[in-house]
C-alpha cells in the first residue's frame, strides 16, 4: 500500500510537471543574459559609460512603474555595419524561436530611413519584445553602440 502510494504521488509530480510547462509555452522567459551579443560587441559598464548609466536608471523607474524590461549596451567593432548586426540577430534569434513583427520592424525602419546614426529592429517571442538600437556618433562615425531592451508582459 505505501508503494502504491509513492507510486502516485511521483505519477502526480510528473503529470503536474507536463501540465506546467505546456501552459508556460515551454519554458520561462528569456533573459537579456540569454541573448547572445554580436561578435566582437563588448558590454557597457555602469560607472564606466553615460550609456550604461542611463539604461540602469531606465530599468529602475520602470521597475518602479511596474514593467519589467531589462536594457543593456554595448560597444561595437568600428567596422561593424547595421546590415551585419541585423542579420546576426535574425539568425540567431529565429533558431531560438523569435520572430519579427512586419507592421513594427517598417515603422522601425521608416523611422530610421536616410538616418545613418540610428537603426532599429525588434523581434516577438511569446509574452516578450526585444528591440535592437544601433547608434552611430555623429561627431565619430567609428564610434557604435549597441542598445538592446527586452520587455516582458
């Protein structure tokens, strides 16, 4: 009897276990630490970088608003080109099961059309939104960073 028991319960434990994670949609929600950074793309530093900085205070009000989106930036490889991020991003994010939002990526483009210092792209996975931001110094066009958000609803 007391087998039968534990038999059930670990039956339970399983059956319940399946049920979880097939109403999660198969997992938790990604991390901007899941999210690979381009090649050659070195992290912005808090105390290192205005940048940084900035989006550390972004995270916090919107935290204190309630929304849950993380930020990050980075410095890019003086050679790098918006074609060769985006491409990197697509592939990458499309083999983890990201999509992009054709209404949403036209008006990102549109926005950032015959403006060579800030491209923007964005992609969907579940419940999330990751916006991807190049911005090029208009007074050093060698200069690029990076600036990746991550919402989660």
């Amino acid at each position: 009897m007391k087998r039968q028991s534990q038999l059930a319960l670990i039956v339970l434990s399983v059956l319940t276990m399946i049920i979880m994670t097939a109403c999660a949609g198969g997992g938790a929600p990604a991390k901007l630490a899941d999210i690979p950074a381009f090649t050659g793309a070195t992290e912005l530093k808090p105390g290192e970088s205005t940048i940084a900085d900035t989006l550390v205070k972004n995270m916090q009000q919107n935290q204190a608003l309630g929304a849950n989106i993380e930020q990050k930036g980075f410095s890019l490889p003086k050679d790098s080109e918006w074609t060769q991020i985006n491409g990197f991003y697509e592939e990458k994010l499309k083999a983890s099961g990201w999509s992009t939002n054709a209404t949403i990526n036209n008006v990102m483009a549109q926005a950032s059309t015959g403006n060579d210092m800030v491209k923007m792209a964005n992609w969907q996975k579940g419940k999330q939104n990751l916006s991807i931001i190049m911005v090029t110094d208009p007074i050093n066009p060698d200069t690029k960073q990076l600036i990746m958000s991550l919402a989660t609803q």
